[in-house]
C-alpha cells in the first residue's frame, strides 16, 4: 500500500524519500552498532577485548569460542565457579511453566466471563481488568511472606507457610499470579468475539461449557494464545525483579538473567565473559524474535500495557 | 560435569511433572463436572473455569496491595503503626530529594525522547521502499532483557584511564574528536542520561511499530485530497498525519511515563543506584531487600501505584477503544 501512495501522491512525501531512507538507515545502523559490539567482543580472546577495541579486532581478525565455552562450562575458576549452563538450564525450567501455567488459567476464565451467563459477570470482568494497573512493587513482600511464613489472623493460622520460597514453584507462582489481569482481559477480547452460532448449536447438540471450551473455543482462540504465549515467555526470560525477589540467587533456581545481573560488577576475567554471558542470555529472545516476529510483535503490541 | 547432570535431571522432572499433574488434573476434573447435568451444571462449570483464576489474583494481586498499603503505615518488621511517617521521611530525607528529582527526569525526557524519534522513524519509514529491514532492526532492542542492554552498553560505556587504549564506543568517539573521555557512570549527572539512552535503545521500537501501523491506517483519499488542494511535506503532516495518529501518539508516550517510573533492572545493573542515579523502584527493592524496612518500601512501592494508576487508566481506556488483539 505505501509503494502504491508513494507512487502515486507526491504530496505524501514528506520529505524526499532519499532524505527518508539516509535518516532511517543512519539510525538503524546506530541502533545495532552497540548490539554488533557486544557480539564481536564476544568473540575475542580475554587478551584482545583489553589491548584493542573490537572495532579494530574487525581489521584484523582473531577470533575464538574460548569465552563461550569457559562461561558455558565454567572451568575459569577466577570468576565463574560452575559457569552460567545451570541458570541458563533454570531460565527453561522457569519459563516454561510460568508461560504455560498462566495462559491456560486466564483462558479458562476468559471464557467464563464470556460465554458463561451468571450475575456480576460484567462487574467482575471489569474489576480483572482494573487490576493490571497494580504495579508488582505492590505484591512483592506480602507475596514473600505468604511464601515463608503462610497467613495468619491474630495467632490463628488461616493459611500455612507454603514452604515454596526458593523452589521453582515459589516462581512459577507469582508470575502465574502477575501475568492473568492482562491475560485475562485480552483472551477475553478474543474469545467474546467468537461467533454466538456456533456456540449455541454446538450446545443444542448437548455439549456442554467443557465439551464447548475445548472442542471450539480452543482451537478458535490459538491466534491470540500463541501471541499471549510470546509475551508471556520473553516477560519471564527478560525478568530481573521477580527473579531477585523469589529465587535465592543460587544455582539451584536463579535463572541466567538474574545470574548475568550479578556478574556485571566483576572486572578483570570475569569482565571479558560478560559479553558471551550476555550473549547466551540474549541469543533465547532473539531467535523467538527473528523466527516469530509477526506473533511477536503482536504479543508485544498486545502486552504493552504491562511493560 | 556428572555433578551438573545429576542436578539437572532433577529440575526437567519437576518442570514436566508440574506440567503433567497440571493438565491431569484439569482433564480429571473436566471429566468429572462433565458428567453433572440439569440445575448443578452451570454453578459448577462456572467455579471450575473462574475458580483458579479468582483465588490467584486474590492471593497474589488483591490481598497483598491492601497489606502493602497498612505495612506502609508501620514499622521496619510490619509489627507495629507509625502512622504516617514512612511518608514524611520522604518529604525530608535528602537522598530521596535526589531520587525524586532523577524520577522526575526520567518521566519526562525518556518518554518525550522515545515518542519523538519513533514518530519520526515511523513516518519517513512510510516513504522508503524495504522498509521492513530497518524495522527490525530497530526493533529488535525491545526482544533483549535489560539486564542484557544494561550489559551492551556497560561496554559502550567502558573508560579506560588516559593513555590506555579506548575501548568503549562513546571514549573512542569522543577521544576522536579531540576532547578527553571521563569516567561515564560517575559524572553527575550525565550518568542518569547515559542510563536513560539504554532505556530509549530498547523501547523506542514499540512506539514506532505502532505509530507506523497507526500512519499507515490514515485512508488514503484523505492524503491524496489534501495533495490536490496543495498541502505538501510540512503542511500535510501538521494537518492531516499528525492528527490522525495524535492518540497513538499520546498512548506512546503514557506508556513511556509508566515504564520510566518502573525503571529497575537498568539503574541497578549498572550503577546499582549510586553516584546520584538512584531511581524510586530501585530504591523500594533496596528499602526491603537490603535495608530491610519494609516500611519504607511499602510507602514508595504506595507512591509508585499512585503515580502510575491514572497513566494507566488512560491509557488502557484509550487502547480499549483502538484495538482488541487478533
């Protein structure tokens, strides 16, 4: 569409479209230079990142895995003890149900508020709704101390310590817990906007909401559930905050982000593995972006609200 | 090595049984409420689809706000009031001036900054052919966490002492044009800018992509009318796009507002909030996590819901009535 205004009304051009591509591509190029650097310097050994930037490293090139494989498998005693394979195995396992967990909650719920009449339905989807403006800073400590120490009223015990602070579950949890207003608002959009026909013939033929949700709704709603899925995953990959709160930092559960974050204030050896660290961490989000960037963009356009 | 496979075998059970046991136990229930007919059918589909949802956000969401807000009447342990003092340290403590001030900068240069280039990428995007190149290339910021652009640009911003070679970026071109590189994180208060740089590299795609799909939307007739009449390159955009994408521009920069005040993972991978950066939710995780007050903490993580709140109301009610995902 725009090759065919660009053709057809001169007045669109704003500014010449040379003027346009010079802007754009100066601003491209700025914006990747930083991303190229880290990539490079990656690549060099421990050496050269001090003696000579990468740009020059470019000229004359001299390249190793050395630090990819010193931060993966850790046998750099100096900085790195156990290398970031763990964390990064951790991320996989954090993610993974923390994407799935929630998702498949906040259909079901989307679904309820859409097409299960009952009193209050409105009223209840509105107050989901409202809750996305909650920011996390809100949740955080008394979510930890429901964790450690459970819930009381007066010295009666109403709830006990769920004894999950530090364990996996105690992070699958509250991102499962985070992630449903948006979630729950947004599936519902979708699942609202399924055509009623089809819904009340299926329940002529006696299915009932079970039968329904998983035979129709399911595979009608996937577009929006894949999208949701991408945002969900990378918020969780990319999260510093809930990791630092709810994983205890150590190699058992922390994942690679959280890992990465503490690694930054070491120099020396430590400093010149920081880049393939970082590159290890990056490399998850940015082969989900380069191979799914339509669902990606449309999660994230979906998902704005939250960041 | 057997070490780490001996505790990672472990940890992919637990992630498949969780899996497991969840969808377990959902098909049994789903294969049992199925079976119920007549009267009780829909009460009980009605509970087993809500029912999850309603307890986690009450447990996770509702009831930890309303404790967030009492602990931020109360002592360092949240064992006894204070009344309002946790909120009138505010008002006096100088360090808090510092982060109310950096805050404040935050929220309006990054959002400005961020919506101004993005609305000018968006439109002279409009006007070039392969234009879905450079898109994703500016987009793709938005894929990396900030701990990871944190640690991109801890090596754009890498000082070396006068005589060593250079070789961070920013020494090196300002070492090009003849001036003397300085130690970036400790120069006040170019620092907090330098922080906000990482910010705006990785959002500013998600204002363009929208902007530009929000351009594209204008109807073409429109355009092409307004040519005829004789408005061109200026004129046109102060009178025909602009206007058109003025909401979506507006909702760029709320969202900017919003995650300007959220900043965390940026300031505390790089600086960890010193040399006069310090921001409020950096500061509100220190509070809690390092100075151990949960009183404190509570009354910024208060005034953080307080500021972001009618951004957000805004700005969900705007997108509410501009798009649904599909």
């Amino acid at each position: 569409m725009s090759a065919r205004l660009a053709n057809h009304t001169p007045g669109r051009k704003i500014f010449s479209s040379r003027l346009a591509a010079l802007v754009v591509w100066t601003i491209t190029i700025i914006w990747t230079v930083p991303t190229l650097g880290l990539l490079v310097t990656s690549f060099k050994t421990d050496k050269d990142i001090l003696g000579q930037p990468w740009w020059s490293s470019l000229l004359h090139p001299h390249f190793t895995l050395e630090n990819y494989a010193k931060v993966f498998l850790g046998n750099d005693t100096q900085s790195l003890n156990s290398g970031v394979l763990p964390y990064f195995i951790n991320s996989i396992v954090i993610t993974l149900p923390a994407t799935i967990f929630p998702i498949v909650i906040a259909t079901m719920a989307a679904y309820a508020l859409a097409w299960i009449r009952f009193r209050g339905s409105e009223f209840l989807f509105f107050s989901i709704f409202a809750l996305q403006v909650v920011p996390l800073q809100m949740s955080l400590v008394p979510l930890l101390l429901l964790f450690t120490g459970g819930a009381h009223i007066g010295s009666v015990t109403i709830f006990p310590a769920l004894g999950i602070a530090g364990d996996f579950a105690g992070i699958w949890l509250p991102h499962t817990m985070f992630a449903l207003p948006l979630a729950i608002y947004l599936l519902h959009n979708f699942i609202a906007s399924l055509p009623r026909d089809l819904m009340e013939a299926a329940h002529v033929d006696g299915a009932n909401h079970f039968k329904v949700f998983r035979m129709i709704v399911l595979p009608l709603a996937i577009p929006g559930i894949a999208a949701l899925s991408i945002f969900q995953f990378l918020w969780v990959w990319n999260d510093l905050l809930i990791a630092l709160t709810f994983a205890s930092g150590t190699e058992e559960v922390a994942p690679i982000n959280s890992k990465l974050a503490s690694l930054v204030g070491q120099y020396g050896s430590g400093y010149t593995q920081l880049s393939a660290g970082a590159f290890i961490t990056i490399a998850v989000p940015l082969i989900v972006f380069f191979s799914l960037q339509r669902y990606f963009v449309r999660g994230l356009l979906a998902g704005s609200v939250k960041s | 090595m057997s070490d780490f496979i001996t505790t990672t075998i472990p940890k992919f059970t637990s992630v498949f049984s969780a899996i497991f046991v969840f969808f377990a136990v959902l098909a049994i229930l789903f294969a049992i409420a199925g079976r119920v007919n007549g009267k009780k059918a829909r009460p009980i589909a009605l509970t087993l689809f809500l029912g999850p949802a309603l307890i986690l956000l009450l447990a996770g969401l509702i009831i930890p706000a309303v404790r967030t807000i009492a602990f931020s009447f109360m002592n360092p342990d949240s064992n006894g009031w204070v009344g309002l003092a946790n909120y009138t340290w505010m008002l006096h403590d100088p360090n808090v001036k510092v982060i109310m001030i950096n805050t404040t900068l935050w929220i309006i240069v990054v959002p400005l900054f961020t919506a101004a280039l993005a609305l000018l990428l968006a439109v002279m995007l409009d006007r070039i052919k392969h234009e879905s190149i450079p898109k994703s290339l500016l987009f793709m910021p938005m894929a990396i966490s900030f701990v990871g652009a944190s640690i991109i640009f801890k090596f754009v911003y890498e000082y070396r002492r006068e005589g060593e070679v250079q070789i961070g970026l920013l020494s090196a071109i300002v070492e090009f044009f003849g001036s003397t590189p300085q130690n970036w994180m400790l120069s006040k208060p170019l620092n907090t800018f330098l922080l906000m740089i990482i910010y705006i590299w990785t959002q500013m795609g998600f204002g363009m992509v929208i902007l530009s799909a929000a351009i594209k939307a204008v109807p073409a007739d429109i355009v092409e009318a307004s040519a005829l009449d004789g408005a061109g390159g200026w004129r046109l955009f102060r009178n025909i796009t602009f206007p058109m994408v003025k909401s979506t521009f507006i909702v760029v920069l709320a969202t900017g507002v919003v995650g300007a005040l959220k900043v965390f993972d940026i300031v505390r991978t790089m600086t960890g909030g010193n040399f006069g950066t310090n921001v409020l939710a950096n500061e509100m995780y220190s509070q809690v996590f390092v100075q151990f007050n949960q009183g404190k903490g509570s009354a910024l993580a208060v005034v953080l819901f307080l500021l972001v709140t009618p951004i957000l109301v805004y700005n969900i009610r705007t997108l509410r009535k501009e798009r649904t995902i599909s």
